[in-house]
C-alpha cells in the first residue's frame, strides 16, 4: 500500500515538475515577444481613397479596355477583366519561408518578390493570373531565379523549364483571383 502511495506522490511530483516547466517556458515565449515589443506598420502602407482611386484607375484605364477586347476578339459577352488575386495567408508564409531556405541553401539573398500578371492560354479559358517570383543579384542586376540541379541559383532568363518541387522553379501560382467582393472597393 505505501508503495502505491509513493508511486502516486512520485508521478504527482513529476506532472507538477512538467507543469512547472511548461510554464516556465511558456512565460519565457511571453517575455521574448513583449521584449521584442509592438511591429511598427509598414512605411509604404497606403490609405483607402488612394487604394479605391488606384482602383478606380485601373478600371477605367485598363480592366476597360481588357473587356473590350475580350467581348469583341473572343466573343466573350459577359468578360469581367481580373481585378484582384489572393492567396491564404498561411501559402503565404509557407512561400516565404521556402524561399528563404532554398536561397539560404544556395547562399544567396532574396532581394524582392515580384509579382507578374499572366493568362493562362485558351485551353484554360485564357483566365488571367498573378504568380510570384523571387530575385536576387546577379553582378549587379536584380533577376528572377531558380534553383539549379547542382544547388546553385541560377538567373530565370532563358531557362526553359524547371522542376517545380525539390529544388527548381520558386514561382508561386494557383492564386484566387476576379472581380472584388462588393464591399472592398
């Protein structure tokens, strides 16, 4: 009987001491992040009348005259040109922080995403598209890159294809994209 006691005060002591551990850890976290203090907002942050005017801009400069084509050319009638693309936020992080590892790897820095408008051809309905691109120097000049077969990054241009997993291609597709919700813009 006092055996069984002891067992249960020692697994009493251990879950305690795990508890306490846990704890410890967790007000470690906090302290990190409150050391860390508040993310200042971005400096190239824009207001929304400057968004709803570029926006407004956009229509009429260039989603109207896309439609135009599309119902004339294409015979399309009831064309809406693209006026947005989304990813979740969670492909998001996961690009970035691949990115970041397969340029770590390969010993260089990203320098910026770029963000390119595409279309699919006519078997994908010639739906438009964004897809992303990260870059880095090259001797001097801010290039598109991929990963090549020998873990180096090599410059985009004039590469032909790519594998798109385990190194290779780093440009980011398969975005949701169309006209804005009612309610943004």
């Amino acid at each position: 009987m006092k055996l069984k006691q002891l067992g249960g005060v020692a697994l009493g002591a251990f879950a305690s001491f795990l508890v306490i551990i846990a704890c410890q850890e967790d007000s470690e976290d906090l302290n990190q992040d409150a050391e860390q203090g508040a993310i200042e907002a971005p400096a190239k942050l824009i207001s929304f009348s400057a968004a709803q005017n570029m926006h407004n801009n956009y229509m009429v400069n260039r989603a109207s005259v896309i439609e135009k084509y599309e119902r004339e050319v294409n015979q399309k009638d009831d064309f809406v040109a693209i006026q947005y693309s989304e990813w979740d936020l969670e492909t998001i992080e996961e690009y970035i922080a691949y990115v970041k590892q397969e340029a770590n790897a390969a010993n260089v820095n990203v320098n910026t995403l770029r963000f390119y408008f595409g279309q699919y051809d006519q078997s994908q309905d010639g739906k438009s598209n964004l897809f992303i691109v990260p870059t880095t120097d090259f001797d001097g000049v801010n290039l598109g890159f991929y990963i090549d077969g020998s873990g180096a990054a090599s410059p985009l241009k004039g590469k032909g294809d790519t594998s798109s997993k385990n190194g290779g291609s780093l440009i980011l597709n398969y975005s949701q994209g169309g006209p804005p919700p009612p309610d943004d813009f």
